[in-house]
C-alpha cells in the first residue's frame, strides 16, 4: 500500500487530539533529562521535532521493565487460584506516534523473537492493540550509524503511518490498513500529496544517510565471519577490563529482549504475583544456577556476549542481525565504550583511537 | 482466549521419598485430568516447577515416560526453589509449566551398545533413559551404567539398582568410601580402566557436574566414539523454556529448547565453550 498524503503542521496537533478521543495516545516528551516516550494526557506534550533517539526506546510499551505475569492466591478452603494478568494487557487501544526507523526497526526485531516458534502473549497482546506513527529523520546525530544497517534512515515497512518533516507540513506515508482507517476519518485534514513533496522526502533522506555514511564503517552484514574469527582474540579481554557491567547497554538498546523470572509473596504469604524483569548479559547473576556455578564468570565474557548475540547468534535466531544502530549504547556507556568502535576493530584489526583503554 | 504459556498447570505433590542428604524425589500430580492425560514427555526433558511465592526452576523428569497418572522430579536442596520446596509437604500446591526441550536420542541408539554415565544428581535425567531402555530392552544392545557419588550415602534411586541389572550392567563408584562399600570409588571415570567399546555401534549419554563431562568425555574420545556418539545433557539457567529469556544461551544455542541434551560434534562448533 503505497499512497502519500499531506497534513499542514498548525493541524498535526487536530489530528492527535482526534487519535485520543480513541485511542491512548503515547508521544515523544521534552523533558529536563531528554526526550522520552509517555503516555500523553494533552497534545501540547507531544514533540515531534526531536533529533536522532529518545532517551529509552519504545520497547517498555511492549516489554515493560516489570511485567506482572499473573496472580496467585490461597483461598481460605486452602484451594489456590491463578489470576492471569494477560487479559488486562489485551484491553485498551494504542497509538504510539513518533518512532524513528531504528526503534521500528528494533520493533520488527522482537516481533521475530517474541512472535516466532514460540508466541510470548503479553508482547503479542500489546503490539497488537498499538498502532505505530513514525518519523523520520531530517537530521541525524554522531552516534547514529542505521545506514550501515539498513534500519533507517529509510524505511519501508513496520508502521501504520509514516510522517517525515518537509518544515511547513509533514508528508504521511499510508503504510497498512489500520494507518489508513485512522486517516480515512480525518480526511479533512489531510491533503493529497504532490509529487514534489515525495521527491523532498527522498532528497532530505538521502542526506541523512549520506551524512551517516562518512563514518568509515563496515556493512554490518558483512562481520559475522570476522567476529567468528575473533572469538578469543585478546582485545577481548581489554574491553571486558573496560566495562563495568553496568548493563546499562542493554536497558537502553531497542533489541535487548533478556529477561528473569521471579515471584513477589505479600506480606499476607497467601497471595503473590510472579513477574519478570528485564535483566543483562552483563550481569554476574545472569547465568548463575542453583548451585553457584556462573557460567560466564569473567567479564569479556560477558562483554562478548551481547555483541555476539547482537551479530552472530542472532543470524541463526531470527534471520538477521538484531542491531539497529540507533547509538544509545553509546551514548550512555560510563566506561566510554563505541560499539562502532569495536566493529571497527574486529573488521579493520585497527584499534581507534577513542578505544584506547584507561584514555578518555 | 490465548493460552499462556507462563502460566503454570496446578498440580499436587502426591509424594516425598529421601533420596540421599539434602535431595528427596518428588511425586507431582497435574490436578486437570485432561492436561495431565496429555502430559507426555521424552526422556531427558524437563519442566518448570512453581513453587508459589519462591518461584519457578527448571528440573529434569525421573519418572517412567510410560506413566501418565503422575510424574517425578529428584531435587537436591540449593536455591530459593529447592528450599521453598522442602518446605511443603504431601497434598500441597505446586505449578507445572513443559515438558520443555529435546531429550536423549531414543530412535539413534536402537540396534546399539549404549553407555550410559552419571554424577551425582546427574542421574535424575538419565533415570527415565534406563526405564524407557529396559521397557524396550530388544531394541538396545549392551547396555551399561557408569554412576558415580560422592560418598555411597549420595547415591540416588539405591533401590532401583537390583532391579536395573536384571536388565543392564550397573557399575557403582564413590569418591569417598566408607568402611561398608565394598564397590569401586574414584571418580566414575575409574569404571573406564577394564572397558573397551565391543564395537562401533555405541552411543554414550551423560550427565554430572560440568567437570565430569569434561573428563569423560575426553575419555570417551579416546577410546574412540566420535563426536556425534557422545550426548549429554546441560545446566543452565533457564527461566522461559522457550527461548525468550536469554539465559541459558550458550554459544549462540538455547539449552531450554534446542536442548538440553546435546552432542559432543554440535557442542564443538558452540563458539562458547560449554563443557
């Protein structure tokens, strides 16, 4: 479904007001720390001219930091019961507007995983109730390397509705029958496009990912099998030295689907609720099992695995490498590690400067 | 509605048996007869058992796969879970999720010699393995086990033992010998001295501590089975048992689905070393 519209800025903000009178609308917020997704009680908070990522992705609309599986208690017969919490997920409809191609992107990553051999029904229940508005990018920023991916800055397909700023009016991209129910009743606000504005939309895009493109990076596609080579080479260890095993990486990046599972008892001890909640490659703890034994004990290990997960493992999991090179992980490393550094590394065997160890 | 995969299947203990110290079997009934009829499983596979209010963990199933009425699982206690569970008693309340995973290669080791080799509570796995054999006895050949304990007092299934050799050879070993063991002690890998494979048609299946596969398994190789004829079975943390979690990946692999049991040849492409 390819069909192009318009919709002047100064009727954006109708155009919100009218997706709440149905849907819960979550948007883009200026805050004092940066941008982030909320969920949005007045269209005068949503920002759709924030440049390159939010703070954290999408992704906790869909895979919460804590999800509340389900609910047990003991009845006073001494019989329990079981309180699914699923059918609170599937209630209530979304719009999620604002989505670069990268978090889209990071989206259809986890589709693959959640929705694939096997179906995860919280995932499955929320993605299906929320429909997705994206937004280009006119402008990316020095952390940003999805051209090198092939997650943004053009984007064909993982949205409803695809917006991209033409400064005056954005043009929408019409992207699946649920986008265009929700324009096909707000027809008076839109205008049919012209096909200067396409032409613009490509123009503006393809300086973007020329932009991105000067950063000297490989094809992300094409490391598998340096990485493979790579597995116990040294500069491992100085990385794994680097790192603080923060697991911040993980929290931030839009793929990062890890997760453990636990129970919360109330004080009564004849209720609880299990949850899980998401948890790091990083971590120490991640691999422990009953009896102490930590299968990957030393940090490069650990440090190795996400960047194998991310793209070696994944290739035989879902298809693809599952990176979307929105640069979060970079920007919010403590220990000043560049994931564009370390593919450099291992593609080029040249250390870069930056990631000289003990020098920031 | 969806059905959920997380959420557990009610079901009781039917009964608690000591095993050795700190480890007790435990008979699970499915309450719902019409889950439990389906409950079938393959030897070598496991499940997720809840524990309310302590959690879930994974643990491999004991029982006969013939047996529908009920399964079992043998526990040693030694996380949250296992504690939480030593506390309940018969009649009491617990979740099942599974059986999860890919079990011993039953249909490859017909018309074969099998070996089987456990350590410790490594032999939980391996229990429904010897049944299923003994069950289908013309269908396998020489068939022997290797176990080895700690001390005679951490031998598991010691009533099962009399009744197995009129089907099997059983070898036993412990580290540390009492006075009253009159058996071989060592590690199990002291059974191997006297054997030689009486021909190329053998598979060996394993399962102990990490340490003892090791060694084992290099035993293994050098008496000459190669690496597809060598299976065990691996820990790990496994929170889903479906491959969402990410904690037990190991090398790019799920143990909880593309797993547990594993062979030597596809463990060695694992860029991870996991034995």
């Amino acid at each position: 479904m390819e069909r192009f519209l318009t919709i002047d800025k100064g009727l954006m903000d109708n155009f919100l007001e009218r997706v709440m009178e149905y849907y819960q609308l979550i948007a883009p917020v200026r805050t004092e720390k940066g941008v982030l997704f909320e969920y949005i009680s007045g269209k005068e908070e949503v920002d759709l001219t924030y440049s390159g990522h939010t703070i954290l992705p999408p992704k906790k609309f869909f895979f919460p930091p804590v999800e509340e599986m389900f609910v047990y208690e003991y009845e006073d017969s001494g019989n329990i019961r079981l309180y699914d919490l699923l059918d609170e997920v599937s209630k209530g409809k979304r719009v999620i507007v604002g989505v670069k191609p990268c978090d889209i992107n990071g989206l259809l990553v986890l589709d693959k995983v959640f929705t694939g051999e096997y179906n995860d029904p919280y995932y499955a229940a929320r993605r299906k109730n929320t429909l997705v508005i994206g937004l280009t990018c006119n402008r990316p920023m020095e952390y940003c390397f999805c051209a090198y991916l092939n997650t943004g800055p053009f984007i064909k397909r993982g949205f409803d509705i695809l917006l991209s700023d033409l400064g005056d009016k954005y043009i929408v991209e019409v992207g699946s029958e649920d986008g265009w129910k929700l324009i096909k009743f707000n027809l008076d606000l839109f205008s049919e496009a012209r096909r200067d504005d396409v032409e613009e939309r490509e123009k503006l895009l393809m300086k973007v990912e020329e932009d991105i493109r000067s950063k000297g990076l490989p094809y992300f596609e094409t490391i598998e099998g340096a990485l493979r080579e790579k597995f116990l080479d040294e500069m491992w260890d100085e990385y794994g030295k680097k790192c603080l095993a923060c697991g911040k990486c993980n929290f931030t990046c839009p793929t990062c689907r890890c997760f453990t599972i636990t129970d919360e008892p109330n004080p009564d001890l004849k209720s609880g609720k299990r949850v899980r909640t998401w948890d790091s490659c990083h971590f120490l703890s991640f691999t422990r099992v009953a009896s102490g034994e930590v299968f990957r004990r030393d940090r490069p290990s650990r440090f190795k695995q996400r960047i194998y997960h991310k793209f070696v493992y994944s290739i035989n999991e879902i298809g693809s490498i599952s990176c979307v090179g929105c640069g979060r992980c970079v920007e919010v490393c403590p220990a000043k590690i560049n994931i564009m550094d370390v593919i450099k590394e291992v593609t080029f065997g040249v250390k870069p400067l930056s990631a000289k160890i003990g020098e920031d | 509605m969806v059905s959920n995969p997380y959420l557990p299947k009610l079901a009781k203990i039917e009964s608690i048996k000591d095993e050795a110290p700190e480890t007790k079997t435990f008979k699970i009934k499915i309450l719902d007869e019409k889950i439990r009829d389906s409950f079938n499983f393959s030897p070598g596979q496991f499940i997720e058992l809840t524990v309310f209010g302590y959690g879930e963990a994974p643990f491999s199933i004991t029982s006969s796969p013939m047996v529908h009425e009920n399964f079992s699982i043998t526990v040693r206690k030694m996380g949250n879970v296992t504690k939480g569970l030593f506390r309940l008693r018969e009649g009491d309340f617990v979740g099942v999720r599974g059986p999860f995973g890919r079990g011993w290669p039953l249909e490859k080791m017909k018309e074969n010699d099998v070996l089987v080799i456990a350590g410790g509570i490594g032999l939980a796995p391996l229990k429904p393995l010897i049944e299923y054999i003994i069950l289908h006895r013309k269908m396998y050949n020489n068939v022997k086990l290797f176990y080895g304990a700690k001390t005679p007092k951490d031998i598991i299934y010691k009533d099962m033992f009399d009744e197995w050799r009129k089907y099997i050879d059983v070898e036993l070993t412990v580290d540390f010998a009492e006075k009253d063991w009159s058996g071989h002690s060592g590690p199990v890998t002291v059974l191997f001295k006297n054997f030689q494979p009486s021909s190329d048609n053998i598979y060996s299946v394993q399962c102990g501590p990490p340490i003892m596969m090791h060694f084992v398994t290099r035993q293994l190789s050098s008496i000459g089975l190669p690496p597809e004829k060598i299976y065990f079975s691996l820990e790990r943390n496994m929170k889903c048992g479906m491959g969402f979690c990410g904690k037990c990946m190991t090398g790019g692999r799920y143990v909880c689905k593309e797993g547990p049991v594993f062979n030597y040849s596809e463990v060695k492409n694992f860029l991870e070393t996991p034995v």
